[in-house]
C-alpha cells in the first residue's frame, strides 16, 4: 500500500529515527527540516531515496507553497509526523517574550500550519494519517519550563481537535508524547549531572529514551495496525507518567 510521509525536524532526533522507521515500512519519505542533511546523511538518504526538502515551519507562506509542491510532485501526501520543535526554558514571570513567541511558532503553530494545508490534500484523496510530537510535559507541567509546557499541551489538543473535526471523514490524528529522550535538543539536560539525575528519577525505567524507540510508537501509528487509533497520546516515556518512585525499595 502506497504510503507518501512527510516528516518535518527530520535531519535530528525523533525526526532522523522516524525517516529510518518509517522507510522500513516501505513509505516513500519526504524529509523537512531547516537544517540541511549532514553530507554523510544527505550521501545516505540518495542511496535510500530520501527526499530531502527544506523548509521553516515559522513560515505559513514557505509551508503552504511546500506542501502544494509536493503534493503535486508526489502526487499527494498520506503521512504526515510533525517532528519539527524547540526547547526553550523560563517560568511565566522571567522567561523572555521573543523565546516564549519562538518557541510556540514553531512547536505549536507550525505543527498547526502543516495540518492546515496538509489536510485538505488528505480529503481530496479520502484518507491521511497525521502524527504529532508532543511530549509528557503536555501532560504534566515542568518547573520552569512554561513555554515548552504550554506548547506541547497545545499539541495534544490540536490532535484531539483534528480528530473530532475529521475522523467521519478519513483522517486519522494521534500523538507521541516523550519523556526525556537522548538527543541533541536534551544535551542542556544530560550535560548537567544534577539536572539530569533529576529527570532520570522520574522515569521508573531508570534512563532515558532513545529516538528510535519514540520512532516506533510513530511507525506503529502511521502503519494499519492503528487502523482504529484516533485522536490519541500515547506516552512513551518509560514510565514517568505511571507514577513516581519517593524512596528505594523493592517488591
């Protein structure tokens, strides 16, 4: 079964493992990111047939006349990960307005943007898959960490929005939400000792997650094995989200 994805933040991260996912499953892999592809990788993806394309999700106009591009040189798109984010730290008192205004553009908006012109695509062709990155901080707030909080439970409403907008008409919307994953967006975290200690004791698992494994949860969702899995967040967070563990004991 034919199946077009475009991934957006794909030259890192969860993006980078999703491309690798996601071309296991025999999709046809449109990656985005405004970053270009490393040579090693840019070599790598010619060799897979990776199709590179770049684009800044800040931007409405560069997203609808990408999108369109496209779709026209694909013709159509039927996946669709927004993988495309920032971080960025600050409480609602002291964090600085142009990080808070950044870091919504492109973790929320642009998430948004990319399903406003995606999805009409999708229901000209009767069908389309979306899945977006969230995280467990859009389930439970992080200390000092308001914008990257408010971003990412934003994303889990704009899933359960589409669904409950599209679902009667072919287009299936789910999200991911992770908890500390080792990449190059969590290298503030895993730098520091302390402050990654701190993260650590709250997933159960006792480490931290690896792209790959968030990539799968992603795969599983854009595959028909999730045929019947809409508007839904799934945690894959090692536990974070089941509890949290005060003192060492076992049972």
């Amino acid at each position: 079964m034919r199946n077009v994805a475009l991934i957006t933040g794909a030259c890192s991260g969860i993006g980078l493992a999703s491309v690798d996912a996601l071309l296991s499953s025999g999709a046809t892999i449109i990656a985005c990111d405004i970053n270009p592809p490393s040579d090693a990788l840019s070599a790598l993806w010619e060799a897979k047939n990776v199709h590179f394309f770049s684009l800044n999700v800040e931007s409405e106009t560069a997203i609808r006349t990408a999108v369109n591009q496209l779709a026209d040189e694909f013709a159509g798109i039927d996946t669709l990960v927004n993988c495309a984010g920032i971080s960025g730290w600050g409480g609602v008192t002291n964090i600085d307005m142009a990080q808070w205004q950044k870091v919504l553009n492109i973790n929320l908006t642009g998430s948004m943007l990319m399903c406003k012109y995606v999805i009409p695509i999708m229901l000209a062709q009767g069908a389309g898959n979306i899945i977006n990155v969230a995280s467990i901080f859009g389930l439970e707030a992080c200390d000092n960490n308001v914008a990257y909080n408010v971003s990412k439970g934003g994303i889990i409403q704009l899933t359960r929005s589409i669904t409950a907008d599209y679902a009667s008409r072919g287009i299936r919307c789910n999200s991911v939400a992770p908890g500390l994953i080792d990449t190059a967006m969590t290298k503030d975290i895993t730098l520091d000792s302390s402050l990654h200690e701190k993260f650590i004791s709250w997933h159960l698992q006792g480490r931290a997650g690896r792209a790959d494994e968030v990539a799968s949860v992603i795969n599983f969702l854009a595959s028909n094995a999730a045929s019947f899995v809409n508007g839904q967040t799934i945690a894959v967070d090692g536990g974070f989200s089941a509890g949290r563990k005060f003192a060492p004991h076992t049972v």
